[in-house]
C-alpha cells in the first residue's frame, strides 16, 4: 500500500473536487469509525493510514482544496506552501530561540517576514518587531498587549514617571502609577476576536467603543474620535478594520485621513493597531480598477501595529498569522522569558530576535517556511494576480447579483452600478428579494453541494455571504457555474410555491 506522504501528493494533484461537502450518509459513517477509546496495542501505521484515508477523510470538507468554497474566509494552499509545509513536519524544527550556529530556521522566519513586508509596500526596517503567530488572532493579542504597554507608559511619562512597564509591574499598579483610571479600544466595526483579545489582555470586552460614523458605520466619525481621545484619566488604543470581515468594507479612506489620525494619537499618546487580516493584502494591488481598495489600505506606514493572516489570502496552510510593529523595543518588555540567560540572541551586531522573547509562545512551528517559499515561488507579480482574479471574480458576483430580480447585493447603496462594484474586495454580502426564499437561501445553496456560502445577518436579516479567498478561483469558470446555482436556487422556490 501507498505510504502516507505519497498519497497526500497525490490528493494535492488530484482534480478539484465538485462536491464541497461531505454527504450526512459520509460524516455519519465517519464518525462511526472514530477509534473509540485508546488502543492498548497501537494498530499501526499501515492500518491507521488506511483508517485515516478511507474512514475519516471522507468526513472533511473541501475548503481549501475547493476553489468553490465560498465560506468565511478560508484561503487556499499555494502548491509551492504545500510542498514547504510537508518539510516542516519532516524537519520538525522549533524556532523559538535564535540559535545561528546550529540552524537558519530564525534567519529563514526573519527575511520571509521582511519579504511579506515588501509585499505589503512597508519598509522592513521600520517594521522590527515581527513574528509568526498562529491567526489573526493571536496577532490581535499582541497588537493589543503592545498597545495597553505604550499607552500606559505614555500616560505615566506625562506625569514624569518613566519606565513603567504592565509587563514587569501589572496592569493595576502601573495604571495607578500612570494615573489612569480607563483603557479604551476606539473602533468603528470591529472583528470579534478585537473584543476576544481584549478579554485576554485584561482591558475587558466593554472597553471596546464604537466610533463610527453616522450612515457609515465603518468608517470613523474623527471629531467623535477626538472628542474620546480627550477624555481625562483615560488611555486609547485605535483598531482600525482594514477589511471587515462581514462586508469587507475598509475603515479609513487615504493618506489625509491616517496623518490626521496619527497626529491625534502623538498628541493624546494612543497606539494604533490595525486588524488587516485579509484587507492587508490590498496593498500589493495597483490603484488602476482597484482605487477604492488601495486607498483603504493607505498610510498603514504610519500606524503602530499591523496584524495580518497567512492562511487567508496568502493561501498557506493553518495556522498561519503575521505580526508587525515599529517598536521593537517595547516587545520584550511584554513578552520575554526573564532571567533566562540561555536563551538569548545570537552574536553582537545580530538583529534577529529570538522569537519566543517578542511572540505568545515558546517552542513554536516553523510556519514560516511555507510562507517564504510561496512569496518566493510566485513573487509580488504573482500575488498581485492572484487577488487581483479573487476581486475580480467578486466582482463579478455583485454584478450579476444587482442585475438579477432574484436577489439583492447588500448594503443597499444608492449609487451607480460601476461605483458599487468598485468598493466590492473579495466579499459579497446579499440576499434573495423573497423573504421566505431569504430564510432559506444558505440552506439551499449549500444543498446543490456545488458551491459552498455561509450565513450572516445583515440588518437583523439574515443574509448570505460569498468570501472569495483561494488562489485557484478563475472568473469565466467559476461565475458560470455560481450564475447556475442562484438561478436554480430561485426556480427550485418558485416551483415549491406554486405546487399545492
Ligand atoms: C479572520 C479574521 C480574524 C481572525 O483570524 P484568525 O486567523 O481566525 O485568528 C481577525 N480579524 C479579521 C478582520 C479577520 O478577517
């Protein structure tokens, strides 16, 4: 029998699967297979590959081998990411510690973060703290550790107390020592894992404050922003959405808008972070059909923190996360491993930080690896056409959306068709015209098993989400084949309608 490894080539090379989900009769049968309980006498690896293959996989779905799923914002796997995440595991290196004599792995994770840097328009030396995490998430949670640090001692210096520090003294005596009573996260749409990190950083899920603006909630009402800034005993964090995940709509319009932001953080001493998960990825594009997109993702230079994914539209596997920022010394002073004196950096002169005294956790995967050989396969050009296919297939979706009586493209704007389809990233928001046929819409979709949408609420409806995020979409093929799906969705309900 085919060894493991082989057989995964094989699948990788393999056509695409048609059919997205697996059938309830498929999941069922899989889950009766499920070993259930801890064998005493192990079965083996021929057995278990065989177990595996037969009895368990059939019970996955295809998201990122289906360039037909559509759901949240799942990316791909870059042929080129595939084969470097197989030697990863072969490899099994833990970068945590820069170690230069003994493996490259720390200098491999460094220039694949400084490549993604110049994917992304940034220049690397200004971008020192940087790292690898596990998801967006993750990178949020630092984002917003760094954050709570500078902020306080920004605070604690207007008041000449220098070198506090949340890291080495806790939250609660270095706000008292700053005079802070308030930390707050000013933001207009936020994604849910913003309130998760706050949770976690021990700044609470309230301190989360929308300031969005009237008729235009993801955008930023400035003078509500300055007003908030202004508040006494209260330190800000700014989360800017560069792509919200339900629209993937942007937060911020242009380079005037971020300089006037940035100048209101130096004065009030507040740190911007921007969750960029995916909308980061809009800086590689060029502004010619896409101006909307790149003046979204406009002066990220000058904001304090970035947080990207690796695993959405840079279509490497999970998990992958990124993590930038401009201070590189305030990382350690929020997560080094103290008095730990054999785990430092390499020789003098060396800049690369060892990874587990500036990121969450210690011993880590190699995760870089595939990210480095995909940026390097496919280069800026490559990464440029990918997305650009992605928006464009989008876009192609929202037009035949608007066009057809069916359906309605969400949020309704009152603008003409080339301006709608110009703010439309890689995600489409809609719903069916007929509101039964709405309640039903993702439920039916999904059950043609050709393409795959997930659910939302758009407001207080229920609503219906394509994310386009894998590298392998093409617009003619794949449109065709979603054009059919919607139109048989909405003659299957007619049909039931006026049967009796
Ligand atoms: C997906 C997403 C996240 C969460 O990312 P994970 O990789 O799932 O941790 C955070 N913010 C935005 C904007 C996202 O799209």
């Amino acid at each position: 029998m085919k060894g493991l490894l082989a057989t995964i080539a094989e699948l990788h090379n393999s056509p695409e699967p048609n059919f997205v989900l697996p059938s309830a009769s498929c999941l069922i049968q899989a889950r009766e297979c499920l070993i259930q309980t801890l064998p005493e006498i192990g079965l083996g690896v021929p057995k278990v590959t065989k177990h595996l293959m037969e009895e368990i996989a059939p019970g996955f779905n295809a998201s990122s081998r289906s360039s037909n799923y559509y759901g949240f914002v799942t990316g791909g796997s870059t042929e080129a990411a595939t084969l470097a995440d197989n030697l990863v595991t072969a490899y099994d290196q833990n970068v945590q510690v820069h170690l230069p004599k003994e493996t490259i792995a720390t200098e491999v994770e460094d220039r694949a973060l400084s490549l993604l840097c110049e994917l992304l328009k940034l220049d690397p030396a200004q971008w020192q703290h940087r790292t690898f995490t596990t998801g967006a998430t993750a990178s949020n949670i630092i984002g917003l550790a760094c954050g709570r640090e500078y902020v306080i001692a920004e605070a604690a210096a207007t008041r000449n107390s220098f070198n506090v520090s949340v890291g080495q003294v806790g939250l609660f005596e270095a706000m008292h020592q700053a005079g802070l009573d308030e930390i707050q996260i000013l933001t207009t749409v936020p994604h849910s894992s913003i309130s998760k990190a706050a949770s976690l950083v021990g700044l609470g899920r309230a301190s989360v404050k929308i300031v969005g603006m009237e008729g235009s909630p993801h955008k930023f009402d400035m003078s509500l922003l300055e007003k908030n800034l202004q508040v006494p005993g209260t330190a800000s964090i700014i989360a800017i959405s560069c792509g919200e995940v339900n629209s993937g709509q942007f937060a911020t319009s242009g380079m005037d808008e971020m300089r006037q932001m940035r100048k209101l953080c130096d004065t009030y001493g507040a740190w911007i972070h921007v969750d960029g998960a995916f909308g980061i990825l809009g800086r590689t594009l060029d502004t010619a059909n896409y101006a909307e997109i790149t003046r979204g993702c406009e002066g990220m230079e000058l904001v304090d923190s970035i947080t990207g994914d690796g695993h959405k539209l840079l279509n490497v596997p999970y998990d992958c996360g990124f993590f930038l920022s401009r201070h590189k010394d305030l990382a350690q002073n929020v997560f080094q491993n103290p008095n730990a004196a054999y785990l430092n950096a390499g020789p003098a002169g060396d800049t690369i930080l060892s990874p587990l005294n500036i990121g969450i956790e210690n011993s880590r995967r190699f995760r870089a690896l595939p990210v480095y050989a995909t940026l390097t396969a496919y280069g800026s050009a490559g990464y440029r056409e990918m997305l650009k296919r992605q928006i464009n297939l989008a876009r192609s979706i929202a037009s035949f959306v608007l066009s057809s009586s069916d359906y309605e493209l969400l949020p309704q704007l009152s603008k003409p068709t080339e301006e709608v389809l110009a703010t439309i990233y890689i995600i489409v928001l809609f719903g069916a015209k007929d509101e039964e046929l709405n309640k039903n819409l993702v439920q039916m979709i999904n059950a043609t098993s050709k393409v795959y949408v997930s659910g939302t609420a758009w407001n207080g409806k229920p609503a219906c989400r394509f994310a386009v995020s894998n590298w392998k979409v093409e617009v003619a093929r794949d449109l065709s084949l979603i054009k059919n799906v919607l139109e048989s969705v909405a003659q299957e309900w007619k049909a039931s309608k006026t049967k009796f």
